[in-house]
C-alpha cells in the first residue's frame, strides 16, 4: 500500500494535500484498493460550503456506493471533472486524482489531520 | 469465518477475500469486470464450496419432496437436474434450491449456503414417511466452471463424452484429472458451462489441474463479485434479494417452477390464491435513462409516489447500462412504463424493459 510523505490523512482514508489556505482531497491507494475498480464518481458542486465530515462525493464501485467525505470545513472552488468520465484514473494514480479543492475556512482543524507515519499506523491497526 | 478447502490458493493467488455470510472467500482476483468478461468470452472456475448439501433418502423420498418443494419431481428422470422453490404456508420462500435425483430413494438438494441451517431445520421439521434427512454439506467441495470454452477445458481431462451431460442433468461417476466428482450442466452465469461436486481433499489439486488445463483456453479463476454480475444480467434471481420470505416464486416472476397441477405442497394454496387473485407486486428489470447506479434497497417512485423498491442494481460489464431488478406494484409493472428511482437525493428516470437483460447462452440441444 503506497502513502504518500507530504500529504495528511483522514480516518476514512481521504487524503489532503495543502497549497496555503487551498486543501486538495483525494481517496487513498488504501481506499481504492479496498473499493475496486471505480465505475462512477459523483463530485460535489462548485461554490458549495461543505463542514468538516460531510458527505463531499460519492464513489461507485462494480459492487457499492461509498462517501467521501471532506477533511475540512470550507468551500468548494474546483472540482475534477475529469474525473467523471474516467473514474479509473482512481484507482490508476490515487494521489494525482484529487476530486475537489476546498478553501479552508478553519486553519486549526489541519491539526486533527493525520501525518503519514500515524495514518500508516492506523490502517495497520484497522486491518 | 468458515474456510473452503481451497482458501489458501485464493490468498496465494491474490484475492481479495471477504465475509461472505460467514464464509471466506475471494469476491475477486484480478477486478470483477475483467473476471465477468472471462466468463463470457472464454471460462471462468468459481469456488462454490460454501453452497449446503442435504441428503434425502428412503422409500418415501419422492412423495415427502413432493410435499416440501414447488416444481413437481412426478416427471423427473434418474440423473436430471430440476430447480426449485420450498416455500412458508403464507406462499414466502423458504429458499431456491437444485434438486439432484439419483433414483426415486436418493435426492440430494443443493441450497444457499447462507440458507442452509434453516433449510435443514425445515425440512426435519416436516420430515413424513420413511425418509433421512442428513446435512452432507462438509462432505463436498464445489466448483463451477462456466462460460464457451468450459467444455473443451474439461473434455481434455476426461474420457467422458461431455456431450453425453445435457443442460440440467448430472453423472456421478466421471474422472477429471484423476479424481473422481458428480458433475452437472449446471450454472449460475448464464453461460453454458459444468458444476463439479468432490471430495474436500482433493479439491486443491483438482483445483490447480484445472487452472492448468485451461490457460491456453483463456479460463482464470473468478470471485464472487463477478458471480453476481453475471447471474443478474442473466435476470437470475438470488435469494435474499429476488427471492425471500416476503417475496413469494410468482411476484419475482418464476411461476415456471411452481407447479399447481400436482397434490397438495407447502404453500399451495396461497400461491393459488396469488395466481387466481392476481400478485400485487411484480419483479421487472429496468436501464437507466439517466447517469446513476440503481442500488439494492433503493426506492422506486412513479406518478410522485412510492411503488417498490429496486432488489438488484448495478452496472451491466457485458452491457455497458446501468440496470437493475425491482420489485414494484404490478400497476406499474409494463415494459416501456417509465419510473424513477430515488438515488441518494435525486429522482432519476429509468425504462422497464424486458428481462433478461444479457440472454442466456445455455446449450439445450
């Protein structure tokens, strides 16, 4: 399972790369493989505020339906639209495949993230 | 969890292994969509060790099934196949289940695995004449091996004439490899294809004998996930989902194998009562006309109302449709009626259309 040094993670196995007040989120390689092969991505919409754990996309699988939920509290600015005509690239390349990027509006919730090293440890123990 | 005999070749071939009502087992190895097109185009083995096996013998087997079961067993020949319902009183399905008869004293019933415990509990339960009823379930290993190339897989380990094998007919005396096993022109794909019925001990070298053989015929081994793909673009029903104890043989459509002609079984009279009074629900199968994945247990709405709800859905890999089965008010329940169906917030319309949504490639003749 590959985790990425720079980037900090969720307990539901988001992960978040942070650009100053901008967070790009992504699912992880953990999460992906978990799912299998993606067959359907719902992103949120642009301009949309979004709290720290609600649902912010949908990921389909052949068999399920799963959240993803946001990292942190903010708005929506962009999403990857890309993403909904080829879900694959997920589970090809989960940490180029970012779903949306939120502008934080709570700095200090950066802090309940996860590093690499504690979000390596958890997985261990969630299995 | 409950492991099958080969549970440690599927961890070493790479599958993902899941609960599966109790059972570890592989729900994929290599991406279901990949394993569900092997099956199609070329042959895939299932490990189904996990489905029950329960023995009925004895001079009153046939009059004591006849009683238990739906489809009549009057006209079944030694060594045929037939498929069936045992059902409540209330016309509810206990579950769907094989039959196997070796001759008018020795049937062996082939049920969900998930099933098996309240089967049997049943079927003692009602148990009449001079009959045994024994749960044999830890006596079989179990493997399918569908799709167009599974016979010419086998045929180059036996000496059998599998074309002997008709669709739904079984021998019980045939060497694959070296091991001997009861095999049947059965499935649960919608592919032509055998099932393969031996002793737990020799299962993983048969097994890996089989994988073998029928690499160069393009076979892999193939998880649940793309069984259950298959099996539902076939429209075959799966219990728990078609079928259940509040979902009776003739609202899910399969009034084929309920037979109201021969005497008296478990469930008749209220299937009458259906029949003659009409069902008020009905399973139809629908395609999505907008970009959403139909789930299991979503709400179908027509005309701003509740209707049903969907029992299967999902995407069609040979298809390339988001489909689903649904269970809804017969009122509705026409080919070309548009409805919709409640994904997460948003109502999304979709078009009945006639079932099965992928046609069965079995090999009658």
């Amino acid at each position: 399972m590959n985790i990425m040094k720079d980037l900090k993670y969720t307990e539901t196995h988001e992960w978040v790369r942070l650009e100053g007040n901008r967070a790009y989120v992504g699912i992880t390689d953990h999460a992906q493989s978990q799912m299998g092969e993606l067959v359907f991505i719902e992103l949120p919409v642009v301009d949309d505020e979004i709290g720290k754990g609600d649902p912010l996309a949908v990921v389909e699988s052949v068999k399920a339906a799963s959240d993803v939920y946001a990292p942190l509290t903010g708005t929506i600015i962009e999403i990857n639209e890309e993403l909904e005509d080829n879900p694959g690239a997920v589970n090809e390349d989960p940490y180029q495949s970012w779903f949306a990027v939120i502008e934080i509006s709570d700095s200090e919730e950066i802090d309940e993230l996860m590093d690499a090293d504690a979000y390596e440890a958890f997985c261990q123990q969630e299995e | 969890m409950k492991k099958t005999p080969l549970y440690e070749l599927h961890v070493q071939a790479g599958g993902k292994i899941i609960d599966f009502g109790g059972w570890a087992l592989p729900v994929e190895y290599e991406g279901i969509i990949r394993e569900h097109e092997t099956v199609r185009t070329a042959a895939g083995l299932f490990d189904v060790s996990h489905m029950g096996e329960i023995l009925v013998e004895g001079p009153d087997a046939e009059k004591y099934l006849q009683k238990m079961l739906t489809n009549d067993l009057a006209p079944m020949q030694d060594y045929q196949v037939y498929y069936t319902f045992m059902c409540y009183p209330d016309g509810g399905v206990v579950d769907d289940l094989i039959v196997y008869k070796y001759n008018a004293n020795l049937y062996l019933l082939v049920v969900n695995a998930s099933n098996k415990d309240k089967d049997y509990e049943w079927l003692l339960q009602h148990r009449a004449g001079q009959v045994t009823i024994t749960d044999v379930s830890d006596n079989y290993a179990l493997f399918a091996v569908q799709g167009p190339n599974a016979q010419r897989i086998l045929q180059d380990m036996t000496s059998t004439d599998l074309n002997q094998i008709k669709f739904f007919r079984f021998s019980s005396e045939v060497i694959i490899g070296d091991t001997p096993v009861m095999i049947s022109r059965t499935g649960y794909t919608g592919e032509d294809g055998f099932e393969l019925y031996l002793s737990p001990d020799q299962a993983p070298s048969l097994w890996q004998k089989i994988l073998e053989q029928g690499q160069k015929h393009g076979l892999r081994p193939v998880g649940l996930g793309a069984r259950d793909t298959l099996r539902f673009e076939a429209a075959l029903p799966l219990y728990g989902h078609e079928l259940s104890a509040d979902i009776s043989p003739l609202e899910a459509g399969l009034g084929h194998f309920v037979k109201f002609s021969k005497s008296d079984f478990i469930g008749k009279e209220a299937l009458l009562r259906q029949k003659e009074g009409g069902v008020k629900r009905k399973l139809i199968a629908f395609e999505m006309l907008e970009r959403g994945i139909p789930r299991a247990g979503y709400e179908v709405q027509a005309d701003g109302k509740t209707i049903g709800y969907v029992t299967t859905g999902g995407i069609a890999p040979s298809l390339n449709k988001n489909i689903g089965l649904a269970l809804i008010a017969s009122d509705y329940a026409q080919e070309g009626q548009t409805i919709e169906v409640a994904i997460r917030k948003r109502s999304m319309r979709a078009l009945i259309i006639p079932k099965p949504f992928y046609s069965k490639k079995y090999k009658k003749a």
